[in-house]
C-alpha cells in the first residue's frame, strides 16, 4: 500500500476525469479498510504539481467568457450539470492536494480520515453528474468551463490555514448556497426524463457537502487552538487576504450553522 501522501500525487497526476476518480475511490478504500482495522498508514511526503493533470477537454475559459444559458431549457440544464460536474472534479484534487501538499505540518490521524472521505464522496459526485449528462446525450467535456477553478488551491499553497478558510468554508459553503435552487429546477422539469435521476443526484451532494463544509471547520479551529488564534478574527483575515470576490447572500444559515459556520463568520465579508 502506497503512503497516502503519495496515493495523492498520483490522483493529482492523473488527467481523466473517470480515471482519476476511479483512482481515488480506489485508494479511498484502500485508506479505510486500513484504517477499520485498527492501523494507520504511512502518510509519507509527495511533491505534488502546482495544478493537477487535466483533460484535453473542456476548454478552459476566463469565467466572463463561459456562455450563460437559461435553465428552462434542456440545453441550459445541461450547462448547469457540466458546471457542476467541473466543480466536483476539482474539488476531488483539492482534498487529495490538502492530504499532499502539507504533510509537513504535523495533524492527528483523523484530518486525514476527513479529507480521504471527501475525496471519496466528490470522485462519487463527479461520476453522479457524469452519467447525468451522459444520459442527457452530452459528456463532461462537451462544454466550456471555468478556468479560475484552481486559483484559491494555487493562492493558499504554502498556508494550510488559509487553504482551510477558503476552500470550505467559503467555496464549499457557496454551494450549500445555490445547491437548493438548482434541485428545483430539475424538480420542476417534468418534461425531461433524466431531470429526476439529476434532481436525486443533487440531492446527494447536497447532503454530503455539509460534512465537507464542517471537516473545514473543525481542522481550521483546531489549528486556531494550536497557535492560539481567534477563529473569526483569524478566518475574516485570510479570507479577505486569498479569495478574490465578494460573499453574496443570500445564505444558507441552517446548513452553514449545521457545518459550523456561524453568521459572525461570514456576513461582516458579505457585499
């Protein structure tokens, strides 16, 4: 069994989107039987790319530059799935990135319980939005999509903490956001015999994404514990330092409330 750390890089290496994901289900469960039986393996030390491997496809775009299409339209919920099903996609190489790129700080077992799960859950997210627009007659790839993706992984490299801050407790919070709006117009296209199987699908992210929103937050207040941090103080700071863009309400308070995130943490950034 590889070191974790190195089962990461080799996710981070890998350009398919079904490859990669089938790689980190893989290793995922490689993690957990390991760990149901008692023992912790290696994590070990990677050296892991600055940007993961990628497809020749989609093409990347300036997000300005990503057509907006209206979801009324089959066309226009086939754009929404592909914009999700990239999001899923980096955000596999994100967790597996937090477990490479910082090995050097030292964190207790269970951080990396947390972040192997996630990955776990988001490689499933991906394939969930892949077979949706497979089943819809398109493909993850058949669209553009947005290049700025991996800007917050690429501007918090060297800063666990605010990697923490940004990643899920602000982008992952964001689509605790928006994610029930999006079940409803799936839910409300009853002309469209795949809705249902995409409405199903979001309504499993939905659920999962709240863990990943409070593995955020308790590792970033654990950290804050370690150097003796105020958390808001600590958490408004690297927010207003690494993530380029405005908090916009409206807010899911019960579900960010659920993941531990409280409104004193996010409001006083929102515009």
């Amino acid at each position: 069994m590889l070191p974790l750390a190195k089962m990461a890089e080799a996710v981070l290496s890998t350009a398919c989107g079904r490859e990669k994901t089938a790689l980190s289900r893989r290793f995922a469960a490689q993690w957990q039987g390991a760990r149901d039986t008692g023992a912790l393996p290696p994590i070990g030390h990677a050296h892991p790319p600055l940007r993961p491997a990628r497809p020749d496809k989609p093409d990347l775009l300036d997000p300005r530059d990503v057509p907006r299409r209206r979801t009324g339209t089959q066309a226009g919920r086939i754009a929404l799935l592909h914009a999700v099903a990239h999001i899923e996609l980096n955000a596999v190489d994100l967790h597996w990135d937090i477990i490479a790129r910082f090995t050097e700080t030292p964190m207790p077992a269970g951080f990396y319980d947390d972040w192997v799960k996630a990955a776990d859950e988001e490689s499933k997210h991906f394939n969930l939005m892949a077979d949706c627009l497979e089943a819809m007659g398109s493909q993850y790839g058949a669209l553009p999509a947005h290049a700025g993706m991996w800007r917050a992984a690429e501007d918090t490299a060297q800063d666990l903490m605010g990697r923490l801050a940004v990643v899920p407790m602000v982008l992952e919070a964001r689509g605790l956001d928006v994610t029930p709006g999006m079940i409803s117009i799936f839910e409300r296209a009853t002309d469209d015999a795949c809705a249902a199987q995409a409405a199903e699908a979001l309504r499993i992210i939905y659920a999962e994404e709240v863990h990943h929103v409070a593995y955020g937050s308790k590792w970033f207040h654990f950290l804050c514990g370690r150097h003796e941090l105020d958390p808001k103080e600590a958490f408004h700071s690297l927010v207003q330092r690494y993530f380029h863009g405005a908090l916009k309400p409206p807010f899911n308070e019960e579900k960010r409330a659920e993941a531990g995130l409280p409104p004193d943490f996010y409001w006083p950034l929102a515009h």
